[in-house]
C-alpha cells in the first residue's frame, strides 16, 4: 500500500463514477484515480502495471469477472497479494451472503453506497482517512 499512490475504482454505473469523482474532488485527496468498468480490466491492470496503488474500491456486481472473483484472484496471488492493497466493497448489493462472501475472500471493508450525495462523500472521506492512517507491511 503506498499512502500516495491511485486510487483504483471498479464500477460499471457510469452515474456512481461520476458521483464518486465529484465527492474524491471536494473532499481534495490528492491520490490519482483510475476507473476501471469491470473486474478483469482491473486484474488486466494491476498484473501489467508497476503502480502501487493505495486502495481498491469496487463494486461486486460488475461484468466479465465480479468484485468477489476478483477479490479471491488478487488475494490468491502471491505477487499481487504482496502488494498489499486494501480491498474494500463499495456497492449496493447489501444482503447477508454478500457480505459473508466478502469477508470470507479477506476483503477490509463492505459499505453500502448511499443515496445523497453528502453520505457518498462522508462514506468516502471514512474509508481513505482511516487507510491514509493505517501502517501496512511495505509502506516502512
């Protein structure tokens, strides 16, 4: 996890990319960020990319490879997992199974998008400040 580094969002509403990019500029965080519209665009990336990105915000339901196969993929490789990126679910598919599978693939988070506008940048401004604040084994 590298505290500066992009901040990669998996979402394939085009409207929640927008809202998302809205919020991350108000709230001014300076990290870049990379949109990707589906789960195997993402993997794609993170496996031909040197970036050190700081955290994944994805949704699970997205086409060719959903947010929980790619969550199991990333967590299962060994030189993708050494990276250390913190994974967080940011979708609206609450139910409980969700957030069992979730969880059970080592994922760090599960938020339910909210509705308004203020809650979305609220949600978002919780999730990076507390990363922006956690120690993690290759940011030392």
């Amino acid at each position: 996890m590298d505290k500066g580094g992009t901040i990669i969002i998996i979402e394939d509403d085009e409207d929640d990319r927008f809202v998302l990019e809205e919020a991350f500029k108000e709230l001014g965080f300076p990290n870049q960020r990379r949109y990707f519209s589906d789960g195997l665009s993402a993997l794609e990336y993170l496996y031909e990319s040197t970036d050190r990105p700081f955290i994944i915000l994805s949704d699970i339901n997205l086409p060719k490879l959903n947010g929980l196969e790619l969550r199991k993929k990333l967590h299962t490789d060994a030189e993708l997992n050494l990276r250390c990126i913190p994974y967080i679910f940011f979708t609206t598919a609450l139910n409980h199974q969700a957030v069992i599978d979730a969880y059970s693939s080592s994922a760090q988070g599960f938020f339910v998008k909210p509705g308004a506008f203020q809650e979305v940048k609220d949600t978002v401004r919780v999730i990076i400040e507390y990363w922006k604040s956690c120690a993690a084994p290759n940011n030392f």
